[in-house]
C-alpha cells in the first residue's frame, strides 16, 4: 500500500525525492520499441536519398535502396546464379550507408567508389575476380546520380531546393522562350514595315540586297521605280507602331528571367533577380519592390500578345491597360514567375515574423516557404508552470490551412522521402505553399539517429503527417490527406514486442506508441519520468497507452508507466509525471480533430449516419406494420381477386407524332439543305438562304408553281415538296402537278 | 498559349463576322455538287468559332475538292497533287498559332499523296483534314481513283474497277499515333457540321472523311444511301456526336460507341453492309509532333544568319 502512495505521489506531484523512486537521468533508458532500432546502418530504409538533377519531375530524390533494388532486378540474374552479385551489391549498399554518416556533399558515384574501394581490400583474393567483374557490369548500369544525403538537419532544405532548381529550370524556360518569341514576333510587325519604306526600296538599298555578283544585271534605278508605287500603301499607325515599341522596351529590359543572348545585346542591363530568401522580412521586401515590374511585364505581354493576334483594338483597351495595376493580376499570371523559395531554419521567429509569413503566404504570389523545426517539444521546457503542448508546430500550418487557397504540407524529415510527390506538388502549386518540416537536431542529446526521433514523432502523433492542395478540389475530402500516417483510424500505433523474462521464457505483446514514448526518449524531459525498481511493480501499474483511455474512476485506481530498455536490453519501467498524461491527452484530442477533418471517425458524418439509419428504420418498421395490417384485412378474400385490378397499360414512349402539315403546302426540309445553288438559282427571290447557308421558302409570290417543281426535281438531296399550286390560272397545271406528285 | 489576362479580353470580345465574310466567290462546282455542303459547314464553323481570317489558312492538293481555298476568304494555298499536308505541316511548324485546315480528295490523298498521308498521321500535328470522298477522279473528267468501289465504270476502267477499293477510315485506324478519325456525308448537314467541329477542337491530327456525292459522274453512287436512312448507321456518344430528336426520327440505325474504343472503332470501319457516321477513335493524349520536337532556339534574324555562316563557311575554299 506504502509503496502505491510513493507512486501516485510521483504521478501527482512529479517530486522524486519525497516518492523514494529513482532518478532516470544519470541512465541511458531508450523506449522499448527502439531497441530493434539501434544501429540504422544494418538497416534497409528510405535513406540517405540521392538528389538528382534530371527534368523529368519524379526522379529529384530516389533513396539508395530503390536505386540498389532497380539495379539488381535489372541486372542480376534469377536465382542462386545471380546470389553473389546479390550479396556484393547489397554490401556495397551497406557500406555507402555507413561511410556517408560522416561526410557530407558527396555524390552517389563517389560513395560508390570509395565503397567499392573498401570492401575490394577486405574480400577474399579468391573471389577478387568475380567481384571484379560484377562490379564492372554494375557500375554501367548505375545511371541515377546526384547527391548523397541521409536523414539529418540539412536534408528538408536540401531535397526542397533540388526540387525546386528543376522547377525553376524548367519554368525559366517556358517563360524565357514565351518573353523571346513575342519579342521576336513584334519586331517582325515592325520590320514588315521597314521592308515597305522608302529607304528599303531605295536604288542604293536595293543593290545592297542582291550582292555584288549581279549587281550589274539589274537597273536598280529602274527597279526602284517599278517598286514604289506598286507598294501598298496602308502604313503602320503610328499610335501601334508606339505602343509596340514600348513593349518591346519592357520585354527586352526585364529582369525576371535571364534573356536569351541575343535581346541582352542592346543594353547593359542589371542581371536577373534571385529568388531564394532566408528570411520572411527579405523575401517580402523584394516582392514589394517586384510588384510594379510584375504588373508591367504581364501588362506588356498581353498588349504584346493582343498585338500579335491583331486584336488590339485602341478604343476598347486602351482604358483598361491604363488603369491595370497589382489588383488587376490574376493568379494564373503570377504563376508565370519564378517562384520564390524561403528557408525559415528553426521556423518563425516572434510574432512579428509569423505575421510577415501570414502577409507572404495571403499575398497570392509564387512563394515557396520551409519552415523547419529542430525541435518540436521546445514549449514543453523552460521554466513555466503549465505544459503547452504543439502551439509552435501545429499552429503554423493550421494558420495556413484556414487562408484556404495555400497549400500546405506538414511532415518529419523521415517521412519526406515517403511524400515527395506531394512536395513536387507544393512547389508547382500555383499560389503560395508553406512546407512545415520536423527535423530533429542534437537538442535531445547524442546517440539517436535523427530518423529515428522525427519517425517518432510522426509515430507518436506529436508531428503528425498532413498535405492540404487546394488545387484537387472544392472540398476538404479532396483537398486534406492525412493517409501518410501510421495506423491512422487508431489513436496512437499498435506494435508488437517481443522480449524474454527472467526464466529465459518468450513473450509478446501489444505496445502503444503514444506521445509520452517520444517524450521519454528525449534526455531533457528526465524529471517527468522516474524509474519503479522491478521488486516494486504492481498490479496497478498500466501501460501509459492504456491509461490514456481509461476513464477518470479507473484512472485513479491506476498508475501510468512507460516500457524502456537500457544499453544492456534490460527492461525497465518508468512511472510518468501527470502533467506528461495532460499533454499527451492534449496530443490526442488535436489528432482526433485532424482525423476528423481527414474524414477518420467524422463526427458529423456519424451523426448523420445514425440519423439515417433511425429514419430508414422507421420507415421499415411502418412498411412493415402496413404489410401486417394488410394482410390481416385480406386473409378471407381471393387471391384472384387481388390480381384483379390490371395495371394501366403504359403509353408506348413513341417519338412525338410530327405536326401534320397539309401537303397542300410547300416545304423545304430546310435543315436537310447541301446549299447547291440549284433552286436559288431558279428564282433568288422565292428562295432564299438563311443565316446558316441553308435554303427556305423566302416568298413564294414571288415565283410560279412551275419554278417550285423544277425546284424540287433539281433538288440533289430531295427535300423540296412543292405541294398543291396557289394560284389556279397558271398554265400546265395538269402536267405540273403530276410531276409534282413524285415530291410530295 | 496566351496570359489569363489576355485570354479575358479576348473572351470578353463578342464581335463575330457573319458567315458571307469568309465566302469569297461563288464555288465553280458541278451542279448540285457535295462539296458545297462541306463549305457551308466549314464557313459556318469559322463563323461560329470567330476564327479571325488571317490566322487560318486552308491548304489543299489537285482536284475538284482542293479549289475549296478558292472560296474562303481566308488565307490559302492550293499546292501540287498530293502534297497538301506537307506544306500544312510546314506551316503548321512555322506559324503554330494558324488554324490549319487541309482539303484533299481521295485521289489527292489516297494516291499520289500516300506517303505523306501515313506520316502525317504520325506526326499527329494540329490540324484539320477534310478528305472530300467522292470515290472518283472529278476534275479530270471521271477516272477510277483508290477508293471507286469494284466494278465502276470509267475511262480508265472501262469494264469495271478490278481491284478492292482501299479504306481510309481503316488505314488511318492502322498507323501509330492515329487521334482523331471520323466519317461523315455531305448530305445530312447538321452532322458534318458537328463532326468538322470536333474535328477542329481536337488538337492534333484529325482526320474526317466525308463521303461526297459527285452527281456529274457518279450520281448513283450514293443515291441509295441518301434516300434510304436504313443504309446509315449513326455513332452516338457523350464524348461523340449527338443526335438531335429530328434525326433520330430519320435515322434509327444508331450505335452508342465510344470514341476511346480502338478495337471497335476498327471493326466500325471495316463494315461495308452501313455507312457510319460519326466519330470513330479519338484519343487525345496521342502525341504530337510540335510538342515533342521542337527547336530550343528561336529562329531569330542574328541566329539565322549564323546558323547560315557556318554552313557557308564549310565550302570556304
């Protein structure tokens, strides 16, 4: 009972002295489920990736093991033939990972090499030319290359620029060559009046155009003659001839994307702005400062391009380019821009930077923001009272999530490898786009593999992974995904564990990765914990996950610990500190909230559902209660009798009987008309074409009958019915008619 | 590809022209000649489409149908036997933001003009092609040409074509990278119209052959077909064409066929029992020539002159 106290003492109040239990801090206690986890280096898993450099758009990070598998599947052969190239490849693999740990910058070939390099002086000399030779075959087929990166603090900022490098190139080009070509075809306006001048059509500049090899064939004086007058004389406005120049002046001088070589001839001109920021504050200057260039560029361009479609009309859009200014841009023409990439190490710094993020990220331009976080229990520290938990991590991306037309990305650097689609989706976004990223730095002392903290902090829900496009539909089901996460319809993950007890006996069983396991694997966060020697367990000791879900009666009969392993693999358990238990409830509550909005457990959606279902239910239940009633009341009577009544017989669904006309009438099936000339050229008036070149009756006065016969006889698609003559008095009725007949 | 902006004011910009300004002159066609039918429709296409007349262009072979840019008032090019699509495909190249229309025969393209007709369904370029079927050499007064049924009388065959006619329809279904193929008659206007319309919207290759009557010299060819509607089956679908009430009236033959449907698009074209109208395959995602190879360099003056400099300074003595 005494002992129980100690604990709920601990569990309360969080002071290790007065509860007798011990101090975790001087021992190196890891959670329980890390223990498979120790050396990464053994491991087959997303990293280190290979950044490379290619246009095509998937291929900006490929890890070392889906290069590796893709080379073996390519080159080695089925079966126990192609094992040993098997076993060397995946060595090489091994031996990249573990060399890479202590440099940085290297490219995959020059791991390769020095891999190769080491494991050659380690094998054996009988199987030296084997390996020789399966190295040899390798190395032609390793086509993918690029830098070498694992998961660390540099990688988020690493993979996000590479990807963007690409998309920059290749959105440079679009634009460049856009920019070149209206350049191009505005001078050629011009120089098609050039051509019809005075000065082009001068003797002298005429003998100039024919060379000096038969300059004495000609009389250019005489050609010069023949030529003037014979030129038309429609001349370039000069309001357009203006107006083009000054276009051309915008386009060519434009600082935005770097001119081809030959539009940069004509001046020396500042070079093209650079687009990548370390700082909200800069970032934001330099937009301010672009925005009138950007209004003037996407102004000129469409007056270049109405130029060029001829359809620049001075009356009508004069007005509307003089009043054009930044309201007036659309969002599908900042897209024309570069974009631009703002790498926030350590994320936003005070209220004043996150506001300067709110005004970038609502500003509708192409900005690209990184804010990275080394450290996402950072709020948990410190010296205050209360234990918030997530305002810094989670309040960034919801604040973007609620401007609706930003796309947001939400992930640990262990999972980014695993989203990388959706980065590319990110950058390419039209609008802004925020990337809130989770990269564990040393801050949680050494000895743990940065994957491994920012995968459990995906694990644990503390950084839960989430995307937000707007640009993949109207509502949240389409725009939300929260589908990268572990377990999603549970609370926290479910694992298995397996260990041994103290008679040497296998057992297993369930472990719930909850918040307060990444909290415990973080050496700062030492005095909300403290360790319950093994004589002292209890019964009323429950597993922090189970705790978590009890209710309040059955909570305080009970008392949360933590499974942790030390370096030796021996278990131990850890009591937890209540104030640990509230932020963790904390965790879970903004998980289920995310859920929800992910569509996972939706609350509106139950509700919804449950009322359905009742009002189906009541439904049947009346169906069958009136079945019962009816069956009661026609017990006695025939069953023929039932069948009696016949059902009315359905009204055949035939198409709607044409309006009869009389065929007294005359009629052109007008729709029917091939426009053949035949009948209007018969009588122009009686027959007339419509606004579709198709013929009608236009006024039948105005011909005779015999015109409406021939008509119909000449007719190549047979649609003219002339019908019965008008006017009775008409020769040759008797003949006409008779032919008619064959029309009607 | 224009700017948001741009595209704005031009959507905004409701003016049309009405149909007389893309005529020119009066055809100088047979009497009662198909051909007409398809001008209409062409002429009532740009109008309906505001295409502006100095950005489409229509280029045609040798033949009756290829006088077709005589009588637009648009640009044109009327160009040696066979050789239509070619010089389309160059301007096509050149000048990408021309309408381009071709209008050839079946001489003119089933022919003489072959080779060129099987790449440039390759090539799948943006353009229209209008193939004028009337299964006989017109202009030159009545030959057999490719696709004269067996057994027609002409002077080149005076006891009766001996040889099967060859189909479009299939051999276009046959080449890689086919896109767009579609059939129609000039006699039932409201459905050549639909089907040229689409055929213009689809951007890539898209190939219609029109049946045409030819009334001079072939009158019979087609009289029973345009007087029996039981002799025509109508391909309808959502992504095809839609058949109005009053048609269906008329033409009660009808299949719901789908455009993407490759396989039964080819069986649709090898039918010889019905005539099909409507629009066969249409895939487009095919890809096009102008979208995969391109020139990384503008063809700027200074960049021209170069280029020419130093194919010049090769044969420097």
């Amino acid at each position: 009972m005494n002992k129980t106290i100690n604990l709920i003492a601990f569990n309360l109040i969080g002071k290790t002295a007065e509860s007798g239990l011990d101090d975790i801090s001087g021992l190196d206690l890891q959670p329980a489920l890390y223990a498979g986890f120790t050396d990464l280096n053994k491991l087959r898993h997303d990293f280190p990736v290979v950044l490379g450099n290619y246009d095509d758009a998937g291929s900006f990070a490929r890890s070392l093991s889906a290069i590796v598998n893709d080379i073996l599947k390519k080159n080695a052969p089925q079966g126990s033939e192609g094992e040993f190239m098997r076993c060397q490849i995946l060595n090489i693999e091994q031996e990249i990972r573990e060399n890479i740990a202590g440099s940085a910058g290297l490219s995959l070939m020059e791991a390769w090499v020095t891999a190769t390099h080491n494991l050659r002086s380690r094998i054996d000399n009988n199987l030296l030319k084997a390996f020789d030779k399966c190295l040899e075959h390798i190395w032609g087929a390793l086509k993918f290359d690029g830098q070498i990166i694992d998961c660390n603090a540099a990688l988020p900022i690493a993979m996000l620029r590479q990807a963007w490098a690409i998309d920059q190139r290749k959105k440079a080009y679009a634009s460049r060559k856009r920019v070149d070509e209206l350049i191009l075809r505005l001078e050629h306006i011009l120089g098609a009046e050039i051509k019809k001048s005075k000065e082009t059509l001068s003797p002298n500049s005429l003998k100039g155009s024919v060379g000096s090899s038969f300059e004495n064939a000609f009389d250019f004086e005489v050609m010069s003659r023949v030529l003037t007058p014979a030129n038309p004389r429609d001349r370039l406005p000069e309001g357009r001839r203006q107006r083009i120049l000054d276009t051309l002046k915008v386009l060519q001088s434009q600082r935005f994307f770097k001119s081809a070589k030959w539009s940069q001839k004509k001046s020396r001109r500042a070079g093209p702005f650079s687009f990548l920021f370390k700082s909200a504050a800069s970032a934001l200057r330099a937009i301010e400062s672009r925005i009138s260039d950007m209004v003037e560029l996407i102004r000129v361009i469409s007056i270049a391009e109405l130029e060029i479609a001829n359809r620049y009309e001075p009356a009508k859009h004069d007005a509307f380019f003089a009043k054009f200014d930044e309201s007036s841009l659309l969002p599908e023409d900042l897209a024309f821009f570069p974009t631009y990439l703002i790498w926030l190490d350590g994320g936003p710094k005070g209220a004043k930077d996150k506001a300067r993020i709110l005004k970038l990220l609502s500003s509708g331009m192409p900005v690209k923001i990184l804010a990275q976080n080394e450290d996402i229990l950072d709020s948990l520290t410190g010296s205050k009272k209360r234990l918030p938990f997530g305002d810094k991590s989670w309040q960034l991306a919801n604040m973007a999530i609620s401007l609706n037309d930003v796309f947001v990305l939400q992930s640990s650097s262990a999972n980014l490898y695993k989203v990388r689609d959706k980065l590319w989706d990110g950058l390419t976004y039209y609008g802004p786009a925020l990337f809130c990223v989770f990269s564990s730095g040393d801050l949680n002392g050494p000895g743990l593999p940065s994957y491994l903290v920012s995968a459990a902090a995906t694990e644990s829900r503390a950084f839960p992974t989430l995307s937000y496009d707007p640009s993949k539909g109207p509502d949240w089901a389409s725009r939300l995904s929260i589908s990268y996460n572990p377990q999603l319809d549970k609370d926290w993950p479910v694992h298995s564990f397996s260990y041994e007890d103290e008679d040497l006996q296998r057992l297993s069983e369930d472990i719930v990765f909850t918040f307060i396991e990444f909290v415990a694997s973080d050496k700062r966060f030492s005095n909300f914990f403290a360790r319950v020697p093994r004589r002292e367990w209890s019964e009323a000791m429950v597993p922090a996950g189970q705790y978590l879900e009890a209710n309040s009666d059955e909570q305080g009969k009970t008392i949360p610990y933590v499974l942790m392993v030390d370096e030796n693999h021996i278990l131990h358990r850890l009591v937890v500190d209540d104030r640990l238990i509230r932020a963790a409830r904390r965790c879970r509550e903004m998980w289920h909230s995310l859920q929800e909005m992910g569509g996972v457990h939706n609350s509106h959606a139950r509700n919804l559902l449950e009322l359905e279902r009742e009002l189906w239910q009541a439904e049947k239940d009346s169906e069958i209660a009136k079945l019962r009633t009816t069956a009661l009341a026609d017990s006695t009577t025939k069953i023929s009798d039932q069948k009696a009544a016949p059902s009315e017989p359905e009204t055949p669904d035939e198409p709607e009987q044409a309006q009869s006309v009389s065929t007294d009438d005359p009629v052109i099936e007008t729709p029917r008309c091939t426009t053949c000339n035949e009948c209007t050229d018969i009588n122009p008036q009686m027959f007339s074409y419509n606004d579709n070149m198709q013929a009608f009756l236009a006024d039948l006065s105005a011909g005779t009958y015999r015109q409406l016969v021939e008509a119909a006889e000449n007719c190549q698609v047979s649609i003219i019915h002339p019908g019965k003559p008008r006017d009775m008095s008409e020769p040759n009725l008797d003949e006409l008619m008779e032919r008619a007949a064959l029309f009607h | 590809m224009s700017s948001a902006t741009t595209d704005r004011l031009l959507k905004s910009d409701t003016d049309r022209l009405p149909i007389e300004d893309y005529q020119r002159c009066d055809p100088r066609w047979c009497t009662g000649c198909g051909n007409n039918a398809i001008l209409t429709a062409v002429q009532k296409l740009c109008r309906d489409e505001r295409l502006p007349r100095e950005k489409t262009v229509f280029v045609s072979g040798i033949g009756c149908s290829s006088r077709f840019p005589h009588y637009m008032n648009t640009y044109g090019f009327h160009s040696l036997h066979g050789r239509a699509l070619p010089i389309a495909e160059g301007i096509k190249m050149r000048r990408p933001d021309l309408h381009v229309f071709v209008n050839t025969g079946d001489g003119d393209c089933c022919s003489i003009g072959t080779a060129h007709w099987i790449h440039a369904i390759r090539y799948n370029m943006d353009m229209t092609v209008l193939m004028h079927d009337n299964n006989i050499y017109g202009l030159t007064k009545m030959q057999t040409s490719p696709t004269s049924p067996l057994g027609l009388i002409s002077n080149t065959s005076p006891r009766g074509t001996q040889l099967q006619p060859i189909n479009p329809l299939s051999v276009t279904l046959g080449v890689a990278n086919a896109s767009f193929v579609a059939q129609a008659v000039d006699w039932i206007p409201d459905l050549l119209y639909q089907t040229i319309s689409r055929a213009f919207h689809h951007k890539g290759f898209s190939f219609v052959r029109i049946l045409q009557r030819c009334p001079e010299y072939v009158p019979v060819l087609f009289e029973e077909a345009v007087k029996d509607p039981s002799k025509i089956l109508l391909l309808s679908h959502e992504n095809g064409l839609k058949i109005s009430a009053d048609l269906s009236k008329v033409y009660r033959n009808q299949e719901k066929h789908d455009p993407s449907n490759a396989d039964r698009a080819r069986e649709i074209a090898a039918m010889t029992d019905r005539i099909p109208i409507g629009i066969l395959y249409h895939n487009p995602d095919a890809p096009r020539h102008e979208d995969v190879e391109y020139p990384d360099k503008l063809g700027t003056p200074q960049m021209i002159k170069t280029v020419l400099n130093e194919e010049f300074d090769k044969f420097t003595i």
